[in-house]
C-alpha cells in the first residue's frame, strides 16, 4: 500500500510543481479575476466620448420630439445635431465629425422613417439606440392621431399577464425551474471542460514515464491496478486543488467587485439559486467524480497504448468525442429535459455524468433512477479498471508507432504472456 501512495503523491506533487501546470493556473486565475470584474472593467472603458449624430428633419417636427426621447434614455451617449444640408452632413460624417446621419421623413399618415447613413455599419450599438428612440417616437405620434390617452396608451403596451402552473404536485415551479437550468448550465461546463483537460492530462502523464522507460521499471516494482489507479487519484487530487483554489479567487474577486455579493445569502442567493435543495450540489459532486473516474480511467489504459506523446490525440479521440456528444445531447435536454431521448441516454455510462445530472437538477426524479445510474456508472468503472489494468500492464510494454485501436488486442495478449 506504500507503494501507491509513493506513486499517488509522485503524480500529484510532480504535475502541481510543473511549468505547465503553474502557467495555465494562473493564466486561467487572471482570467477569472478579469470575468469576476468585468463590470468595472467595461466601466473604465466605456467612458468614451459622446457619439454626435447629425438630423436632417424634412418637415421639422420629429426632431424635437426625438431629442425628448434622447433625454428619456439613461446612460446613452448619443449628441443630436440638426443639419439642413444633406451633401455636407455626408461629408463631414466621412471626415469624421459626425458618426453618422440621420435622415428622418415622413410618410402620407405623417408618421417618420428614418435612413441612417454612417461611414461604417458596424456600430450597432448605435443604430440600434437610434432607431428605438425613433420607433418610440413614430408610436406617440399613431397613438395621439388615433385620440388615445395617456391611460388607454399605457394599456396598450403593458405586457400581457402570463403565469405557467404545473399541475404535479412535485413539479417545480417556474422560478424554480429557471434557477435550476442556470446552475446546471455552469456545472455542465465544468463537468465538460474538467473531464478533457484532466483526463488528457492522465494519458499524457502515463504517455511521458512510457516514452523515458521509466514505466517498465514501475510495473515491475508495482501491480498495474495499483499503478494506474495512483496516477488517476494524484491527478483527481491536483484537479480538486486547482478548481478549489479558482473557486476561492473567483469568490473574493466577486465579493470585492459587486454589491449584494456579501449579503447574507452569499453567492448563491446573488445567481438566483439560492432556493435549489442542497441535494442538487450534492448530486452535482457526485456525478463529476464519477464521470471523472470513468474517463480519467478509460484514459489511462488508452496512454498506455501510446508511444509518443505526439500520438495521445489521436488515440484518446474516441473518448473525447464521446465526452463531446454527452455534452451536446445535455445542451438539447436543457429546453426539454422530460424527453424520451434525454431519459434513455442518461442511462448509458458515458452520457450519464453530464444528461442524469441535467435531469436531476431540472426534474423531481424517483430515487431509484438516480440510484440506477450511479449503479451502472460504478459498475461501469469497476469492469473499465479491471479490464483497464490488463490492456495497462500489456501497453505500457508496447513500443513503436500506435495504429489504432486495435492495439489493445496485442496489449492483452502481452499481459497474458506475463
């Protein structure tokens, strides 16, 4: 038992001291730290000067009521200029003092249109903000030749009353729901994005000791099971400190940068899930080990296989694009999780980290489906390893240029002549 724990804090100590390791840490920290103040960075930036937008007004009547819409609008950085020229407004607009020019007509109802003209397009912001404050001002002017008050006007655009009940007693309600959908959209990302940079990290590991020979002396010293499982758990460990610690800076960063953050219900009542039973987190920890250890597994055994680094891509393909196609069937379940698809793929191992997770945290399932997949997961992992460590103590023995696949046939037999 020494021996795997020499191998587990070997694994673990050695990936936490590497280049690597250190840099995409704090690359990914600066990062987090610049999503986590975004707001103030968008602040600092925003601060740009007032975009000035030239009006030619054919008939003189809509300016005025578009500048009081302009003085309606919070925080916009639009400057009207009225202008009689057209050819001139162009020109100057070319030069750049104006950012764009706006011709406003009128149609036979006396209700405006407007043509923008600017020396590029791409400023959407912009048009964008002028045509609303246009279209606001075209429906004061329909409203008030139809003879409608300011009362009857205000019923016209108030938003229709609209409420969804679910008639299952057990059903979540729509608020529910949607604080649900937001969290499970995260964790779906992590869960993602965690199995591929881990597990690749796994077959690269056992793939680098493979290619220095150090491997055959390993094996020898220790049983494969042991070996292959220590590399899984180091890693599972440096995985576990690294997330903790971006979890700890992105807390502090938020904590510092954004008002209410502090407040009694912390983070969680901030993102609006607050509300969520504790068992959804709870599930969440569990499928992301599991998922981990299924594929952080199914890797080991595939860097076995492999010779030269160069080669890990290629070989751990088939696990990537199975991790890939989980995620985009969780993506299509998170608008209709009840799906008979969803439902039956979340039983199949592969999947079922990411698509049982999805229905759990956005269903009020029966205990014995989650219990049935955990079940098979588990399972899944027990035959992977035992099977695994076979193909692991034959390939790590293998040299030469990996084909394909079928590799792991040669690798069984070399453990059989053993």
């Amino acid at each position: 038992m020494n021996k795997f724990w020499v191998i587990l804090s070997h694994t673990y100590l050695s990936k936490l001291k590497s280049k690597s390791f250190i840099i995409s840490t704090l690359v990914t920290t600066l990062l987090i730290i610049g999503l986590t103040n975004i707001q103030s960075i968008i602040e600092i930036f925003s601060k740009e000067e007032e975009k000035v937008i030239a009006v030619l007004d054919e008939d003189n009547s809509v300016l005025p009521l578009l500048e009081k819409q302009l003085t309606l609008t919070p925080n916009s950085n639009i400057q009207l200029e009225e202008v009689n020229n057209e050819s001139d407004a162009e020109e100057k607009v070319t030069e750049g003092e104006y950012d764009g020019l706006l011709v406003i007509s009128t149609d036979q109802e006396g209700l405006p249109a407007g043509l923008y003209k600017a020396s590029s397009i791409t400023d959407s912001d912009t048009m964008m903000q002028v045509e609303v404050m246009l279209q606001q001002v075209k429906n004061e002017l329909a409203t008030s030749q139809l003879g409608l008050t300011q009362e009857q006007i205000s019923q016209l655009f108030t938003p229709i009353s609209f409420d969804i009940v679910a008639l299952e007693e057990s059903a979540k309600t729509a608020e529910e729901l949607n604080q649900a959908r937001g969290l499970v959209y995260v964790l779906l990302f992590v869960i993602y994005f965690s199995v591929i940079l881990y597990a690749s990290m796994i077959a690269t590991e056992v793939a680098v000791e493979k290619s220095s020979r150090v491997m055959e002396i390993l094996i020898s010293s220790a049983s494969p099971i042991m070996h292959m499982f220590g590399k899984i758990l180091g890693i599972a460990l440096l995985s576990l400190t690294q997330l903790g610690f971006w979890i700890i800076i992105g807390y502090f960063s938020l904590s510092r940068n954004v008002e209410g953050i502090s407040s009694a219900g912390g983070v969680f009542e901030y993102f609006g899930v607050g509300d969520l039973p504790v068992a959804t987190f709870v599930y969440a920890g569990i499928f992301f080990l599991l998922g981990y250890f299924l594929y952080a597994t199914f890797a080991a055994f595939l860097g076995s296989l492999v010779s030269r680094i160069e080669e890990i891509q290629q070989m751990i393909m088939p696990m990537t694009l199975l991790i890939v196609a989980g995620f985009m069937i969780s993506m299509f379940g998170l608008g209709n999780p009840d799906n008979s698809f969803i439902q039956i793929t979340s039983f199949i191992p592969f999947f079922a980290p990411m698509i049982m997770f999805l229905r759990v945290g956005m269903l009020n399932l029966p205990f014995w489906e989650i219990g049935l997949a955990i079940g098979i997961l588990v399972a899944t992992i027990l035959l992977l390893a035992v099977f695994g460590a076979k193909v692991y103590r034959g390939g790590v023995l293998m040299y030469g240029k990996t084909s394909s696949l079928k590799d792991i046939k040669k690798a069984l037999q070399l453990t059989k002549e053993k």
